[in-house]
C-alpha cells in the first residue's frame, strides 16, 4: 500500500530530525506545524507499516525499511518543506 503524502512528510521529518538517537515527538510536530497528538498517532501508523520504530527514551527512529524509503522519496520529491 502506498504512502499518503502527509506519511511522506513525516518520514522526511524524522530523518531531518534525528540527529543519531532520533528524533522527539514535539519536535516532529512542531517541523510539521501539527499537535503531539496528531504527530504521536502518525508515527504509530508509521510503526504499525514498520517504517519507524520508538527508541526506549521515546523517541523515533526510521528502521531500514523507513530510511530506503525517505531514499526513494528525496530522489523523487526532495525534502520536506
């Protein structure tokens, strides 16, 4: 199943984001001018298709999945705005 546009956003987010133990939640929200709330239901739907995964410190991470692809999507879009 493909992606929706706003699930691209938040891959692009997260990866933008993560500076190596990745990324907090707020700081998605507030890249993409959403809540917590909407930010925290996305990244479960992200979990849910195992394209992001939280880390023990709750934060967000791409699995490999994820990264390949934001790849795919920097390629063919760029980054997020």
């Amino acid at each position: 199943m493909e992606l929706t546009v706003s699930g691209e956003n938040y891959l692009r987010a997260i990866d933008r984001l993560d500076p190596g133990d990745g990324a907090r939640i707020s700081d998605i929200a507030a890249e993409l001018g959403v809540t917590k709330a909407s930010a925290c239901r996305a990244v479960s739907q992200l979990e849910e298709r195992r394209l992001a995964e939280r880390t023990a410190a709750h934060r967000v991470k791409l699995t490999e999945a994820g990264a390949r692809s934001v790849e795919r999507l920097l390629r063919e879009i760029g980054p997020v705005k």
